[in-house]
C-alpha cells in the first residue's frame, strides 16, 4: 500500500517521462513507476472539519470524465458528506491544468485525498485536444480521490491487480495502473473505511474479480473489522456486451459478506457527454460495495447541470449510511 503524504504532488520530471522507448514489459513499468515520486505518494489537503459526522452520512460516488467542472459538479454534490472520485485530471491541459479534487474539496469545505493512477504523456483524445488551450500537461495526472466533511484518517492507496494495458498504447502511453484510495471516516456513531476505486474497463470479468479479490484482501488485513464502503466505476459489464449481471465480482463481494448496491436494476450509469459523444450503448457501471454498514436506497442522480450540459459520461450515486452494522 501507498502510506507516504504530501501537500501537493510534485512536477514529473523528464526521467519521469521517459517511458516510450522503454520495453513494453511490467517488470520495466514497475520498476520505472517505483522511480517516479507522484506515483507514489497521496496529495492531502482541503479544509475539512475534525467533529464526527453524524448519522445518516449521505455518500456519493462519481466518475467525472477528467472533471471539467470542478464547480459545477461540487454543486451538484453538494449534499453529500463524503464524496468518491474517479477519473480526476490534476495539470492536464485538457481539464485547464487545474487539481481537480483539490478544487472540488475547497469549493465544498471538505478534507481530500488524492493518488494517481496514471501518468499521461499526451494531451488525451482528439476530442480532448477541443479543450486544450496549452500544448503540454503542467503535470499529466489522472486519478482517483475521496473527499469529507471531516478529517480523513490513515489515508492509502492501492494499485489493483492487472497487466499494465495502457503503458502499451501505442499513441498514449500512460504510466500506471488501476487504482483505489481509501481513508477511515469518523461518525457519531464509529468510523469506518471509504473507499474511491476504479477497475478496468479493456478486460473481460476475470480481471475484474481478481481487482476486488485483491482489494478485499488487502483491507482485511489491514484493517480488520472495520466496516467498509467501496465506491466506484466498477466497469461491470464493459467489453463483455454490456451485461453487468454476468461479472463475477458480485458473487465474489457477496461471498466475502458485502452488500452490493446500485440503484434500479434497470437504469443504467452511462450517457453521452461532451467527450464521450456517441456512446455505443448505455451501461451499468456504477456501484457500493457495503460491509458492515447499514445503506438506505440508492439514487441514481443524472450528470446535467442545470443547464443540460452533462459535467461527465457517467451519473452519480448516491447514497445514505443510516447505521454501522
């Protein structure tokens, strides 16, 4: 687990990105990223309170698509307690270089933490290139991030288990793997572990169910008895015709005496936005994962801003702890 802290991530510098030449292997990718000091530390700040939160602590869970709006999606989450992120640009030219979560976290008064899931050398899509106004990333960082309204507690980090996809990308290479960041919570009535994550969307159900597998062993034996709630893109369903029922990760939660949350069985997490334009198909992707906690319904909250501009290609998910089991 990624345990060390800073204030602000640091510039990569150019032995940082000296990947494209490198063989396309994991051992050279893990041992370049091991070399790279934003990948391996979480970015701490915000300006979150210390009180417990009381119950019922309403949680969201979102991926914002590189988070072109940090304003405007902090609006709309804006009565949540703690918030889960994913996909979240820090110095990308694509999102106006801006941190991001920091800037949600701030606009919200809320604590963060932060980690990177991948390095990026290059600006993004084509489509991407349309929100550049500069030809470099000040920093490259996109990841995942959790957010409270009091003080997040022993703050980590976790790269999941996979095969190094996108360090092959023969236009984009990217530095990095899937990842999830978790901290503990204070409530009134105890705390517990939140955690954001991110699993794989360019794999089958197998290497989904390994990425879980992974996660929950890892937060049993550190920290054990807890309770816990993931959220996230989960990616159920992706290249594997849409159909989220036949992912294994469920039965895998379940078995390990999760509950597994999603909202209407039938209402999927996906539309167009302005990035993702012509999606081939609306997916359910979204979901909690709640062990020891009592949930009440969870909404499926649509991305639009007032206005009708979608702020991602994915809704929110929201939900509300009521108890600890």
């Amino acid at each position: 687990m990624i345990r060390d802290t800073t204030p602000a991530l640091p510039v990569p510098g150019a032995d940082d990105l000296a990947i494209r030449d490198l063989p396309r292997q994991i051992g050279v990718h893990d041992a370049h990223m091991a070399r790279v000091p934003g990948m391996n530390l979480i970015e701490i700040g915000g300006t979150g309170g210390s009180a417990p939160l009381p119950l019922p602590v309403t949680v969201g869970a979102w991926n914002l698509e590189r988070c072109l709006f940090p304003e405007a999606a902090a609006a709309k989450m804006r009565d949540c307690d703690v918030i889960l992120v994913s996909e979240m640009d820090n110095g990308m030219a694509r999102s106006k270089q801006r941190n991001t979560t920091r800037d949600m976290a701030v606009g919200l008064g809320m604590s963060y933490a932060y980690a990177v899931e991948f390095l990026e050398l290059g600006l993004g899509s084509p489509i991407e290139l349309q929100f550049c106004d500069d030809d470099r990333n000040a920093l490259g960082y996109h990841g995942n991030g959790l957010m409270a309204k009091t003080t997040l507690g022993a703050p980590f980090a976790l790269r999941l288990w996979g095969e190094r996809q996108w360090f092959s990308d023969a236009e984009q290479p990217r530095l990095g793997e899937r990842i999830a960041v978790g901290a503990t919570v204070e409530t009134e009535a105890g705390p517990f572990l939140a955690i954001s994550t991110h699993l794989e969307s360019a794999c089958g159900p197998e290497h989904r169910e390994r990425q879980v597998a992974g996660l929950i062993a890892a937060i049993d034996a550190e920290f054990p008895g807890l309770p816990v709630l993931i959220g996230g893109d989960l990616n159920t369903g992706n290249h594997n015709e849409g159909d989220w029922r036949a992912e294994g990760l469920f039965d895998l939660a379940r078995a390990a005496g999760f509950t597994v949350h999603g909202g209407a069985e039938d209402q999927p997490t996906t539309r167009p936005s302005l990035i993702t334009r012509w999606p081939e198909r609306a997916m359910k992707l979204d979901w909690f994962l709640a062990r020891g906690l009592r949930l009440s319904e969870t909404e499926i909250r649509p991305s639009p801003d007032p206005d009708g501009r979608p702020l991602s290609d994915h809704d929110a998910i929201v939900t509300r702890i009521v108890g600890l089991a």
